[in-house]
C-alpha cells in the first residue's frame, strides 16, 4: 500500500523537466462537439471485425454486436463519473482509474494505465495497413506485382503461428499514411479536432447510408438472421448449425471478445478531460453524445450487411479479411465503377480518422502517465501548441514496427487482451473511488445501479477474455497476459530508478485519502477476478 511519503518533493524533479512542464502544456481550448467529432472514427472499427464475429459465431452475430455495444454503453457511466474528478488530467479512463488503485498496490495501477494503451496504440498500425489494402485492391488487381512482392525479414512464428515480420506494399502506403496523421496532430487537439470534423461527415456518410439503405428498402430476409443458432463445422470441415451446447457457448464469447474490441472504442472521450474549456460538463456530453452514436452505428451497420448478404456472404474471405467491405458497401447502393471508387475512397477518410483518433487518445495516456510517475518521464513533454509530441513519436515508433507484421489479427487478440483487462480494472475502480473519495465533488454522478453494473459487466468481460482470447489464434490469452505485465520493468525503472521510489510532487493532491474505506474489497475484486478467467479458459470447448 502507498502511503503519503510516496509523494516526490518539487525540488528533486529534473529542473529541465520543471522548465518545460512550466512552459508548455495541454491547452484548454476544447468543447464536448470536438470530442465528439474526434471520436467518431470509432464507429469505423467495425470495418475491422464485422467478417470475424461472423466467422467465429455465425448467424447469432448481429445479436452479438448489439449485446456488445449495450455493454458498452453501460460502462460509459462510470467513466463518466470517475472522468469528472479530475478535471486537470488528461489521458482518459484507465488514468483515473489507477488512481483509484495506487493506494492498494503500487503495480496494479500502471498495469491498467499500460493496458489502455497497448488496446489503443495498434490501432495506429491496423487501421492504416487496411486503409493501405483498400487503396491497392482499387488500384491495381490482386495478382499484380504491387500486391504481390513481400521481402521476409524474420519468422515470429513463437508468438503466434505463420507470423513473420516483412515489407510489403502495404507497409509501404500504411506508413505514409501514418506520417500524414501524425503530421495532421502536430498542431495541437484543437487544430486535429477541426481536420477530425471535415473527416468525420465524410466517412459517416457511407456507414449511415449502408445502415439506412436495407432497412428503408425493407430487403432483408428473416432466414439471414434466424434461426439463432452458432456455427460449427461437420467431418468435411464445411460450415453448418450448430446448437447451444458447450461448445455453442464457447464461439458466441468467442464473437463477443472480438465484438467488443470495436464497440468499447468511445471511451476515448473522457481523454481529452485536461484540454476542455468547462471539464465539468463537457466531459459527461463527450463520452454520452459518443456512445449514442456508436449506439447507432454497431447496431444498424451489422444488421444491415448482415440482412444483405446473408451468412453465406458473410462468410466469404473478403468479407472475413476486410477487404471486400468497400466493394460490397457500393453494391448495397446499387453502385458502378465510379460509385465504388467514391465508396474506396471515403472508407479510407473512415479508417483514417479512427486512425487520428486513436493516436490522439494514446498519445495523451502516454503523457499523463508520465506525468503521474507510471511511465518513463521523457514522454511528459508538450510543443508549444500542447501537443505531446514524444509521446506521438513513441506511438509512430511502436507502430512502425507493428506494422511490420504479417498478422494484423495477432496484433488486435493480443491488444484486446489487454484492453479488457484495463476494463476491468477502471469499471472496479467507479466503486473504489465512491467508497474512498465520498465527498469529493462530482460533476457527474451515476446511479448507484448504474455503477453496480458496471463492476459487474467487469467480470463479464474478463469472463469473455479466458473464454474468448484462444478463439483468435493458439496461446492468444497467454501472449496477452504477457503484453500486459511488460509494465512491469518500465514502472520499476521509472518509480524506482528514476524517482527514488516516490511519485512526483503533482501526484499529492490526487494521492491523499485519509480514510481507505474500500479496505480488502479491491483485493477481493481481484481475485475474483483471475478466478473468472481461469474458469472461463477451463470450461471452454474449441473445436
């Protein structure tokens, strides 16, 4: 347990560091509309599982993505609670959630904060890289040298079979794309967040009319929805119903581990908390007016491709893969050539601005996490239009090397380990803080319901990690439990080597707790909670 002495005395801080902390800093020129529009790239993740739930549960799917994004809906309160009491942070949920923790365990709070930002931070790299499919498979066919050349640099096949480490044209157009984002931040939130506006019409657009157009035409059979059975595979290997036994269970918590990798997403809201002109109230309109619209998008956008093409097309490998969704979104509208183009080209805009958005948010967890001690501390630097730009440049570093992958569905089992396990945490901690921090002023406060529910939906989603994770590849929960205690070493040199074993001077006014009334709960919470993972994994049949 931490105690008061914890604390760094101001005048045993780096004084190059105090120089630039005092010079530079996040700038509070933000409303809860640039949130909102920085946020809306969210809804594009659903480009990158909607073939994969399919695939794992079948025709049960989109039940699946409503489930999902209900879930996330719900925990959006507690965020928005836990959000509100620290108005001078940025970095989002999972920074003030370790607040919450650092009184019972020094280590459980970075891991939450570090598993935030492994969840967030391949973002980077998957979305361009399928920006980067989008463009190729436009302009060239698939059997051109373009598409096809590869220079293998290493075999990785010990994380995860198959996966290797190459150039390609992908990585190529994927990191011009990322320089281009990265460049588009470089002015500060405010400057992104107008450049995040223009996108975000532009790439909702082809979402909303996919969403809209089956529904208002009425052409969506019940047979490509019912019966409401999962997926399973006969002798020959072929696809045919299955039934809700074991192993029936197992692929729909399976579906709804990958589910919840996109729909989750909007929490990203409350990262920008320290950068709003009225934190007090813009924070709550953010992250409620960003999960009404992802309400929408995860519910309509499945159903109607789903309605569409039935299992048998959502089945097909384009579909599974990604890169058949814009060719099948311009057939939904009845599109030819030029139609199809213009569809390419705004799904890119779409991917391109979660892309932005998801390096916004990761940037400033990395930011604040210095700042609060958790994180080495070249990363607490701002230029001087208050944008992190170290943190940035970390962020294109760790993707620039992601992107090298061979497997990008590697890469997004082992970050949704991770963020689920963040979850986790910042879902325990709404209860920790209301026990610990009762009369501490809150802008917004939930139900006592609604908070509840949100530590339950806590277990539920570690309950869909030992279950679900090994659904995405072989040793997917253990490379993820890996993943995330890498913190580990980072949080010791920092804490340890660099701060003499005592958070920074910023740290106190956040740290003081004269009554810890929580007492053994989080203890509790957490062996529960390794206790529901373990079951999970044990219980569940993969076929």
């Amino acid at each position: 347990m931490s105690s008061q002495e914890d604390v760094l005395p101001v005048g045993t801080l780096n004084p190059s560091a105090q120089q630039a902390a005092q010079s530079h800093d996040l700038h509070r020129n933000l409303t809860w509309k640039d949130a909102f529009w920085v946020t809306s790239g969210v809804p594009a993740g659903v480009l990158f599982t909607i073939g994969g739930v399919s695939a794992t549960v079948g025709q049960p799917a989109w039940f699946i993505w409503i489930l999902a994004i209900l879930v996330g809906f719900a925990q959006c309160f507690t965020y928005a609670e836990i959000s509100g009491l620290y108005p001078h942070k940025s970095g989002g949920a999972s920074i003030y959630g370790a607040l919450g923790w650092v009184r019972y365990s020094k280590f459980v709070a970075p891991v939450s904060v570090w598993c935030n930002w492994i969840a967030w931070s391949p973002m980077l790299a998957l979305g361009t890289s399928l920006a980067a499919g989008y463009m190729l498979s436009c302009l060239f066919p698939a059997d051109s040298v373009i598409n096809s050349w590869q220079l293998t640099l290493l075999d990785m096949g010990f994380i995860s079979k198959g996966l290797t480490l190459r150039i390609n044209s992908t990585f190529i157009l994927a990191t011009i794309f990322l320089l281009i984002t990265f460049k588009l931040q470089h002015s500060g939130a405010a400057a992104a967040a107008k450049t995040q506006r223009i996108l975000g019409i532009a790439s909702l657009t082809p979402l909303v009319v996919v969403a809209l157009v089956p529904l208002i035409t009425g052409d969506m059979p019940s047979t490509n929805f019912l019966p409401l059975l999962p997926l399973t595979h006969d002798a020959s290997g072929a696809s045919v119903m299955g039934s809700w036994n074991a192993a029936g269970i197992s692929t729909a918590m399976g579906a709804m581990f990958l589910a919840c990798w996109s729909t989750f997403g909007f929490e990203t809201a409350v990262c920008y908390t320290r950068e709003f002109k009225n934190p007090q109230k813009d924070t709550f309109k953010a992250i409620f007016s960003s999960g009404l619209l992802c309400l929408f998008m995860f519910i309509a956008v499945p159903i109607a491709f789903q309605g569409e093409l039935g299992l048998t097309g959502m089945l097909a490998p384009s579909i599974v893969d990604g890169s058949g969704v814009g060719a099948t979104m311009a057939k939904f509208v009845g599109g030819g050539a030029v139609v199809f183009n213009v569809i390419v080209v705004m799904l890119v805009l779409s991917i391109l601005l979660i892309v932005m958005t998801s390096m916004m948010g990761s940037s400033r967890t990395l930011y604040q996490a210095s700042v609060d001690g958790w994180l080495p501390k070249y990363l607490s630097h701002v230029n001087e239009h208050g944008a992190p730009t170290r943190a940035m440049w970390t962020d294109l570093i760790f993707n620039l090397f992601l992107l090298l992958m061979s497997s990008y569905m590697a890469i997004l089992s082992i970050s949704n380990v991770c963020y689920m396990i963040f979850v986790f945490l910042n879902l325990q901690s709404g209860w920790i803080h209301r026990l610990d921090r009762a009369d501490w002023p809150r802008p917004y406060k939930c139900k006592n319901w609604l908070l509840a529910l949100g530590a339950l939906c806590g277990f539920f989603d570690l309950a869909m990690v030992g279950a679900g994770a090994n659904f995405l590849g072989e040793n997917t929960l253990r490379n993820g439990l890996i993943a995330t205690f890498l913190i580990v070493p980072v949080f010791v040199y920092r804490h340890y080597v660099q701060d003499k074993g005592r958070f920074p001077e910023s740290m106190r006014q956040d740290m003081e707790l004269p009554h810890a009334r929580a007492g053994i709960l989080p203890y509790l919470a957490l062996a529960a909670g390794v206790a529901v993972v373990w079951i999970a994994a044990e219980l569940t049949v993969i076929g």
